[in-house]
C-alpha cells in the first residue's frame, strides 16, 4: 500500500538534496512534486491544497539544524503534516462503565462490512473483552449465515431471528440479551446498500435511535479513495457516526482514503483491515500511517503482531537454545510458521525501515525459499530435525529427503550449509564475539542478499553490499527523524 505515494514523494526530497538550505526559491519545486504525489493518491483537493499551503509556511519558517541537510528537513516537515492531518493521535473504541458498550456498523455493501464486524469482534478478544455479534441485514442473500460462520470461526455467539424479522426488533432485542448474558460489548451489523438512500438512513437511524449506541463506526473501502471521505461525510451528516474503519488497505489503495477522511469528514479513522483473515484488523495510528507512507517502516505494529503471536516463556527457550547453539531444524520450523501467522512476508518487511525497497520479485523469490525449507523440514524424520549433523554425513539421507519433498538433493545440501553456518554464529555469539553478519541471511535467500538474519528476527543481515545499503539509507535522511 502507498508505495506509488511513497515513490512520488521521494522525488520531491530529490529537488532539495544537495541545497545548503531551505529557500523561498528551492522548496517550490519539491512542493510541485508533493502536491502531484497527493493528487496522483486521490487526496481531497481542498486537503491538498491545505497540505501545501501548511507545509509551504513551516519550511520557510524553520532555520536548517547544524547536521541536517534540508531535504532531511524537508521530509521531517511534511511526516509532522501527514500526522496532523491524519488526526494526531488513536482514537480507541469507547468502553462504558455498565456494560454493554453498543458498537452500530454501518456501509455500503462490498466494503467488507460483515468480515469487518467480525474483525473488530475478534480484536475485542484479545483485549478481553467479551462479545455478541447481532445480524440485522435481512436483505443480503447469505448476510446472516456469513455472519454465524465468522462468529463460530472466532468463537464469538452470534444473534439473529432470521430474515424475515424487522431490523429494527433484531436490534433491540439483540442487546436485551447482552444484557442478560453480561457480555462486555455487542456489535450489531446492519444491512448496506448498493449507494445511499432514504430508505437504508432511515432504518439505520431507528435502529440508532433504538439502541443508543455508544459507537457508530462507518466501513468504507480504501480504494475509493477521496469518495470514502466524501461517504464518512454524508453519513455523518445524515446518521452520525464516530469513525470510520478503512477496509482493504493491504490492496493497490493509493492513499486518498487515509488521508482525506479526517479532514474531509471531522471524523477519526479508528481501525484498518489489511487483510482477508479474520486476524487482519489494527488500531489507526496517523504517525505509524506517516511512518509507512514515507517509507520508513513501521517497527512498533511489527513488535506489537510479534507479541500476540510469541509466548514470552517460548521466547526464553527459544533464546537460550540459539545462543548455547541447540537450535534444531525442529525449532526452526517452529519460528518460520510463526513468521507466517504474522502475515505475509511482504507486509512484514515494508514494517522494517529500508526494507520497503524489495521489489516484488525479490519479496517472491523470499517467499518461495521459506515454502522450500519448510518442505524441506518436513521431509526429515523426527531424529534428523533434532540432529542436523547426521544430514552432513550421509547423502541417502539427503536423497531420501529431496525427493519427498519434491527437490533435488543440493537443495538439502544447501539449507543444512546455511543452517550449520547460522548455528555457529550463534555459538560465538554467545561467547561474546561479534562476527560478520554476512551469511546469516541464506536461509531466506534471493531477497536482494539483504533479508532477515534469522528465525526470530534476531538481527539484521547486511550481506556483501551492507555498507552500501547504509550509505543509501543515510543520503535518504531516514535516520535523522
């Protein structure tokens, strides 16, 4: 997502390198480019216009930092306007003292609205929060049902009286049971429509008015860009709602949703899907958004999806196993499957500052060697997992391996190379030695000779064109922010 926002904005920091400072003359040319990036994203034009203007202002009021280059200036300037305009700060869902909190989901249909109750449901849970999912779309063919399978996926119950009910009862009736049951939160899906109208405001608004909820959050689709913030608008206007929740941001979204809904519509983004999986669903953070857009990672998302899935006491094992060089084949694939219930390995790596880079093919060409090394793993009886070494010795068993998993026997010969040379590394880890990191990196392979390190993202490898790498990132003024 963003990356052709992300690439138009480069060019603009392009206008401001090798300048000894911000002047009225140099800083136009960068703004050309920053207002054809927003408009090429689908950004509100009035938001565009305000953005520049805005940016404009700082940057000829802001004396150069000794050791800051301008066009380092430059980008610290427009993340800071980026963050304000997206709203700041994270507006969490509303909790009330006596419960239920009531959480009214409302959309257009094909914005994901149904998946998105259950997202927000399951998100609930992980803070342990207690919920009910009530299904008032009696229109939609199958609306009910795809709401009961996603509540038994989750585990979460779900309300309904059939199709044939009034919405507006399913509604009040659906919280009287929350109520009964003592559950923290109920969600109540409503029914959307191809485009608005009367008829879809009007029973949204006696459901409102039923219920009194304490949330109204709108779904919209990310890539509609600016007309999602046109929508959350409208149905502000109309229902009144408290935020939006941005679905399909892991798409070919441009940007203009993100940034054109709180500006547009006075109301904050409160949640993105960026996914299909029921699992994909984050809290909105505009300076993690800002991070992302001008290519600088998103560390705290990736640290806080690492937490969810990793068990601090499997950690310490883990941790122990790979510094006293114990660490198995067994362990490994325990990490990799791990690193795959994070999400994909390209969405993992545009969260690491300067690893949103990797093209497609090389984001591809690593995601193949993981499927290879798991197949690999899973060829091999229980004794050489815990054993790597029998494997060095003993081509049948290599043989045997390649052709259950459908390969050839220099890939086996391959990982269980790159596997002893990453083990070693560890071992003078734990003696206190430091060595090159070069060479931890085969196991991911064909990502540019600079993927992670690691299972378990231990370390960072720089491979044979580490220096230039750094050189690179340093002339792009990342580091500096």
């Amino acid at each position: 997502m963003f990356d052709a926002l992300a690439e138009r904005l480069e060019d603009a920091w392009k206008k401001l390198r090798g300048q000894d400072k911000i002047s009225q003359s140099n800083i136009q040319e960068a703004l050309k480019e920053v207002r054809r990036a927003l408009l090429s994203a689908d950004v509100n034009l009035q938001v565009v216009k305000d953005f520049v203007a805005d940016v404009e202002t700082k940057a000829q009021g802001a004396e150069v930092l000794s050791g800051v280059r301008p066009d380092q200036q430059f980008i610290k300037i427009v993340y800071d306007e980026l963050v304000q305009v997206m709203g700041e700060t994270n507006i969490p869902l509303a909790q009330v003292d006596t419960a239920p909190t009531i959480v009214l989901m409302a959309g257009l249909q094909g914005t994901g609205k149904t998946t998105a109750t259950a997202k927000l449901a399951l998100h609930l849970q992980k803070q342990n929060r207690t919920c009910l999912l009530v299904a008032t779309d009696v229109y939609r063919p199958a609306a009910i049902d795809q709401l009961v399978t996603l509540g038994q996926q989750i585990n979460v119950p779900v309300f309904e009286l059939g199709a044939d009910a009034d919405p507006v009862e399913i509604a009040r009736q659906g919280v009287a049971r929350a109520k009964e049951t003592g559950v923290d939160t109920v969600i109540i899906d409503t029914a959307g429509r191809l485009q608005i109208d009367q008829d879809m405001m009007g029973e949204l608004a006696r459901i409102k008015q039923t219920v009194q909820p304490h949330e109204t959050l709108l779904v919209v689709d990310s890539m509609t860009g600016q007309e999602a913030a046109n929508l959350t608008r409208t149905f502000h206007d109309q229902i009144g709602i408290t935020g939006a929740i941005l679905t399909k941001l892991d798409g070919d979204t441009r940007g203009g949703a993100a940034l054109s809904v709180r500006r547009v519509s006075g109301q904050p983004i409160k949640f993105v899907g960026v996914g299909e999986k029921v699992e994909a669903l984050q809290p909105f953070y505009p300076d993690r958004m800002a991070s992302r857009i001008l290519g600088m990672g998103d560390v705290l998302t990736l640290v806080e999806k690492a937490q969810e899935e990793i068990d601090l006491a499997d950690a310490e094992k883990m941790q122990e196993k790979m510094l006293t060089a114990k660490f198995d084949f067994s362990d490994f694939l325990k990490q990799m499957r791990l690193l795959k219930n994070m999400g994909s390995l390209g969405g993992l790596m545009k969260m690491i500052p300067g690893m949103g880079k990797l093209s497609a093919d090389q984001l591809q060409q690593g995601e193949t060697k993981l499927k290879q090394s798991e197949a690999l793993i899973n060829s091999m009886t229980a004794e050489e997992r815990r054993n790597p070494d029998l494997l060095a010795s003993s081509p049948s068993r290599r043989r045997r391996i390649a052709r259950g998993a459908g390969y050839t026997e220099r890939d086996v010969t391959n990982l269980v190379s790159e596997f002893t040379k990453m083990r070693n590394l560890m071992q003078q880890m734990s003696r206190g030695q430091m060595p090159g990191m070069a060479g931890m990196g085969g196991m991911f392979g064909g990502m540019g000779g600079n993927p992670p390190s690691q299972p378990g993202w231990r370390g960072y490898s720089g491979g044979a064109s580490s220096k230039k790498k750094k050189k690179e990132k340093k002339k792009k003024g990342f580091g500096q922010l």
